[in-house]
C-alpha cells in the first residue's frame, strides 16, 4: 500500500531531510508520496492578510502556491522527482517522490463550498485529499507527539497524548493538536484513517509503513 506523508512546514527542511534519508536507507517496497506544508511560506501570507484585506478564496489560492515553493525545495534537499499531475504520480516509478499539488487542486477546485480561511482549511486537508486520490496511508508528520485535548503548544504542563479516537471525536476537540479544522470532515466523506506522528522521530513513520502501528502518535480513525 503506497504512502502519502505530509510533512509539517516547521519540519522543513531539517527534519524532512531526516525523514527521507530514514526511508531511503529502509529500501521500503510501498511507495512513498511526500506532500509539503506551507512553513514560512503560508506564515508570509498571513501577514500579508493582517496588512491588505485579502479574500479567503485569494488566501487560498496564495497558499497552495506556497505548498509548491516547499514542495520544489524538498525536491530539490531529497533529490528526487517533484510532480505536480496525478496522471505522471500514479505512472511515476520512483519509490520517494515529492508532490507540488497547485495544479492538480486548481484543475477541479475540489473544495468549493468549504471555508477557505487558511487557519481553518489548510495543507493537512488538502494532502488528505491527495492521499484519497492516490488510495494512499495518510501520515501527518507535525512537530508534536499526536492530539491532544489541548493544544500542547499552549499549554506547556504535561498533556495526555490520545493514541486513538475517531473522527467524529476529533470533531469535538477544539486546539487539541495540530490538525486543521476541515481535516474530521473529509476523512469521514473518503473514508480515510490518518495518522498524526511528530516527524523529528522519523522512526515512528517507519513503524507505521512497516507495522500499520506505532509506539507513540495518534490513529484518527474515519468512523
């Protein structure tokens, strides 16, 4: 079964570079599809919105822009193909490859309808889509253990780490971890299992490719 790993922007490009070298070197057989966050790029963006009245929609557009500036960058740090059309990913021989996903969700607009306020809907939603097209695993690789009932990033004491709920519980949890608000939603309508690992362990990615289980991370089920 291929594997579609988004990896967070704050992982970019130390740690996204230790998550490559660990799967080269594992000589995995499953495929493996990396999908970028914004990082920086999207931070820009944001204070660009604080500055000029920007639409949602134009946000929008910027940021999956800015998904393919990281998307050239890790290209480039892993040395690999850097795709951007679901026709040359799915014929693509490579095992690593990185996705730069403008094109391919400009083509369609496949989330017409949605909130596109990038603080709601952002990369986590739009590599789960990917990875429903592909009929991949989806692995969010973020810079914390997992979900939380509260955002470990703001609440510093010792949080309980969730190592598995469902989407509908996900719904229910507001900044508990590092998720996009729209993520529950589409995994429940292409019935789509994640899971949330802290990519500075890129073993813990490993377990999940090799075992379909992890040692510390969460697994949101779909239903």
């Amino acid at each position: 079964m291929p594997t579609l790993i988004k990896i967070g922007g704050s992982l970019t490009p130390d740690s996204a570079l230790k998550i490559h070298r660990l799967l080269k070197n594992s000589k995995t057989k499953e495929k493996i599809f990396f999908f970028p966050g914004g990082g920086l790029f999207a931070d820009l963006i944001r204070k660009y919105r604080k500055e000029v009245a920007l639409r949602d929609f134009t946000t929008h557009k910027m940021a999956l822009a800015a998904l393919d500036q990281n998307a050239f960058l890790l290209a480039d740090v892993f040395q690999c193909p850097c795709l951007t059309r679901i026709s040359e990913i799915k014929k693509n021989k490579d095992s690593l490859v990185v996705i730069a996903p403008y094109r391919l969700l400009t083509e369609k607009w496949p989330f017409a309808g949605y909130n596109l306020n990038i603080d709601v809907f952002s990369s986590d939603s739009s590599a789960l889509y990917l990875a429903h097209l592909l009929k991949a695993r989806f692995v969010i690789a973020t810079d914390v253990d997992g979900i939380f009932l509260k955002d470990p990033v703001v609440f510093k004491k010792d949080l309980k780490l969730l190592p598995i709920l469902s989407a509908q519980d996900l719904k229910k949890i507001k900044r508990g971890g590092p998720l996009d608000e729209t993520v529950a939603d589409l995994m429940i309508k292409y019935k789509l299992d994640t899971w949330v690992v802290n990519g500075k362990y890129p073993q813990r990615i490993l377990e999940i490719i090799r075992h379909n289980s992890v040692s510390k991370g969460t697994f949101v089920r779909y239903a």
